[in-house]
C-alpha cells in the first residue's frame, strides 16, 4: 500500500508546481481545491453526482472485464444514452407520471447505451474484431450524433428564436428530471443510489452466481471455457452490451440533471474517467466505489481552481493522468517483484533440503 500511496502523493507534487507555474500560490492552490471539492454542501453534491456518472460508467466495463473484454467506448455510449433519453424526456406529455415519465427515460439511455455497445460486441464475437479499436473510434461516432442532434432543428434542438438561441435541446419534462436527495444547499440527487444499487447487483451477479463464474472462465481461458462448453460467443457479447448499457444509464443521468438539457459538451470526458475507475480498481466494486467518488472530488475541485486561483482545470487532468501512470506502474512492479520471489523460492527449498540431508548423513 505505500508504494501506490507515494506514487500519489508524487503527483500532487508535480500538479503544485504546475500549479506555482501558472501563477498561484500552493496555499492558493490547495484552499481552492478543498473549498471546490468539500467547501460547502453545494460543492459536495457536485462532488457526489460526478462520482455516481463515473462509478455507473466503471461498473459495466468490470463487467466486461470480466469476461476478458475492455470497453473503451463509455464516451460514445454516453452520448448515445443522453441523446435517447433527450428524445424520449422532451416528447412525453407533461401529464404522464414521474413513476412511469423518470423511469422510461433512463431505460431508453441504457437501451441505446447498449445498442451502441452491441456494434463493438458483434464485430468482436463475428468478425475477431478488436473491442479496443471499435470501441475507441464508436466514441468519435457518437459524439457527432449528439453534435448533430443538438444542433438540428428537425432533430433535438429547442426552436430557433433569435441568432443567441443555443444549440441545445428544450428542457426535458419536469416528471423525468431526477429527485434531489433532500441534502439543504446540495444538488446531490438519487443518481448516486442508483449506481450504488447497479454496482452492488453487478458485484453480486458477478460473484455469486453461475453466469459470474461462467463471464470469468470466459476472461481466464476461451478454449478452456468452450471445451467445458460454456457459450463463449454468447457471454462476450453479453457483457460488452451491458457496458453500453452501464455508460448509456450514465448519460441518462447526466440529461436527467439540472439543467435539464443536452448539449454539445454534455459528457466532458466522463467516459475516460470511468474507464480509468474500471482499470484502477482491478475488478474490486468495492474499490471502484472509493475510485469513483476521489475522482469525483478531484473533477469539481478542479472547477474552483480554475474559477478561485485562476488555474487552468486542466491541471486536474494531469493530476489524474499520473495518478494512473504511477498506480499502473506500481503495479507492474509488485507483479515482477512476486514473479522474482516464486522463481527463488524452489531455489531456496532446494538449497534447504540439501543442507538437510547433509545434516541427516553427518
């Protein structure tokens, strides 16, 4: 645990320099980065639902990962959700319930999610195709459909009324906007019980029953898992599916949040912050629970270093960055420093049971 700690703290050093380099102080810094992350209650709502986006995102690539499987398209899922929960929020009437209104608009965002990640899941199961590479590139794809939504009339974007109208669709119903969870001052709503509730089910599905130990024979060994004829093909594409639908539910989410909207900038590189979570927390839940929420502190601590100390945000990315390059690499090193131990350790018997058998004969 210290050497992964110490790669931490390593770069929070390096972002305070950069952070000196830009012009304030690491006082300045350092209070403007609390004061954005736990400084008021409003802050740690913000906090809070950036957490619930990523911890839904990362929740369905440990799906995937799983079964072997790694979902690089949470960005272009995201934007495919937010687009079918816009469609879907904005053409309701405004008299159908919110019990049926809030409901049917998260649904359709995980349908599409999954959708999106059934292209990938197909080309992968049929073809050999790479889930890395259609993923990856499915999240350029996706970004122009939202772009595209938002910016067509005949599409999603509210009336044109003057040249400053924004190219941003009408605000969804009131029934489908997501309930505060009731915090004065927050705007922490139910989205993080919702994630918390899709992390607990994955991790009891993925641990406790038979298609959770069918996905991990499927990561372990393919040809070992189809000999004991476990529907190889089938799981795959399963589970890279209900990644989609993990990062699709995300985007739902973010549209059913104030304000209400979907635009251009909607997903903000949620997608690459929970597949960062997913990788960080190593197939644990438990860990993705305590990834998510740190990275959510650190996006909105981020906001007010750039709105208080007049530091880029983007100083946060870095930070973020070489928290993954300094974890990632300790990782790398406690695996070969294990691989060194168990190729000394039958050395090391041999050598015992010599001295032994030398005591044994004297």
């Amino acid at each position: 645990m210290l050497v992964p700690l110490a790669a931490v703290l390593g770069a929070l050093a390096i972002s305070t320099v950069l952070a000196v380099l830009a012009g304030a102080t690491p006082a300045e810094a350092a209070a403007a980065l609390w004061e954005g992350m736990v400084g008021t209650p409003y802050a740690i709502g913000s906090s809070v639902n950036v957490a619930a986006v990523l911890l839904l995102v990362a929740t369905g690539f440990l799906v995937a990962h799983r079964a072997g499987l790694v979902n690089v398209g949470g960005e272009g899922q995201i934007c495919l959700g937010a687009v079918g929960a816009t469609a879907v929020g904005t053409m309701l009437p405004a008299s159908v319930p919110a019990v049926l209104t809030l409901p049917l608009v998260l649904l359709v965002a995980a349908l599409c999610g999954a959708a999106w990640g059934s292209i990938a899941a197909g080309l992968a199961v049929r073809r050999g195709v790479s889930e890395v590479i259609t993923t990856l590139l499915l999240n350029f794809v996706g970004a122009a459909v939202l772009v595209l939504a938002v910016h067509e009339e005949a599409l999603l974007r509210q009336p044109v009324t003057s040249s400053e109208t924004l190219p941003q669709s009408a605000p969804l119903v009131e029934a489908a906007h997501l309930p505060l969870l009731g915090v004065p001052d927050s705007p922490a709503t139910v989205a993080v019980v919702l994630a918390l509730a899709a992390a607990a089910v994955a991790s009891l599905v993925l641990r406790r029953t038979a298609t959770g130990i069918r996905l991990a024979a499927v990561g372990q060994s393919r040809p070992a898992a189809l000999r004991l004829g476990v529907p190889v093909d089938r799981l795959r594409f399963s589970a890279l599916t209900t990644a989609g639908a993990g990062a699709g539910l995300a985007g739902g989410v973010l549209v059913a949040s104030a304000p209400h909207v979907l635009d251009d900038g909607l997903s903000s590189g949620y997608g690459f912050s929970g597949l960062v979570v997913g990788l960080l927390a190593r197939g644990s839940f438990t860990a993705a629970v305590g990834i998510a929420t740190a990275l959510g502190f650190l996006v909105s601590g981020g906001i007010n270093l750039q709105l208080a100390a007049g530091v880029p945000a983007s100083i946060t990315q870095i930070t973020e960055s070489l928290i993954i390059i300094g974890v990632a690499g300790t990782a790398i090193w406690s695996v070969r420093r294990s691989r060194t131990r168990r190729r000394a350790a039958p050395r090391t018997a041999l050598g015992s049971t010599a001295t032994a058998r030398t005591e044994v004969s004297s």
